[in-house]
C-alpha cells in the first residue's frame, strides 16, 4: 500500500472491519489476516498468542514458494493455497497487488463455503487497497 500513514492507517481499520465481518459471518472462522508480499501484518483478527511477525513471514514464504511452484507447472496466477491441518483448515488467497488474506476455520467448516467467503473478503480488501482509475 502506497499510503501516508493517516491513510494507511484508515485502510488498516477498513480491512479489519471486513476481516471481522468474515470472523462473524461464520462459527467455524477462527482467525483472519492480511499479509503483504513481504510478510508485514496489514490487518489481523488473531488471538494473542498468535506470534503476528513470524505468522506473517511464514504466510510469504508459503506464498512465494507456492507461486513459484504454480509458474513452473504452467498453471498461471496463483489464487488461493488450501492447507488441511488436523486441527482445521487454512486458506491464503491473493487479495489484489496488496497482498494475501490468510484464514483458518474450525475442522467442521465446509471447505466450499469458507473458499467462497474468503474470496470475497479478498476481493474486498483488494478494492480497499488497490488505486481506483478515474
């Protein structure tokens, strides 16, 4: 985001606001985040114990890696990584040029309703953050 602070810090509170919408829509959402390419926390909905800087770095790297993995087998733009934990699922979905929505819900969560939420939620903070052309 290419913001002086008071506006990045307006854009910050509007993405947290989706991010809770999304916490809030569902039961089995636990936790959502938006993390730049480079790892830094945009907005988060985590729990405390949640260490946010190493979250962050780790969500780039799986991203970057998985990008990477995407390009060489010819399978165009990443949207979205879906890991299976036994403790439930985590989605990172591109939202924009901005970054990546990371999400973990319960294990009772339906997979295609959580992926069909947090696309939007990621199309969301894309509008939020990417320049609109006049």
């Amino acid at each position: 985001m290419n913001f002086d602070n008071s506006s990045a810090e307006v854009t910050a509170s509007k993405i947290r606001a989706a991010l809770r919408s999304l916490c809030a829509s569902s039961d089995t959402v636990e936790a959502a985040a938006v993390v730049s390419h480079d790892g830094l926390i945009i907005a988060s909905v985590m729990s405390r114990e949640v260490d946010v800087d190493r979250f962050g770095a780790m969500c780039a790297s799986l991203l970057a890696l998985a990008n990477r993995a995407a390009k060489e087998i010819h399978r165009g733009d990443l949207r979205q990584i879906i890991l299976d934990g036994s403790l439930g699922p985590m989605l990172l979905t591109r939202a924009g040029e901005t970054g990546v929505l990371a999400v973990a819900a319960t294990p009772s969560a339906k997979l295609g309703q959580l992926i069909l939420d947090t696309r939007t939620t990621a199309r969301a903070v894309s509008e939020l953050t990417e320049p609109r052309e006049a």
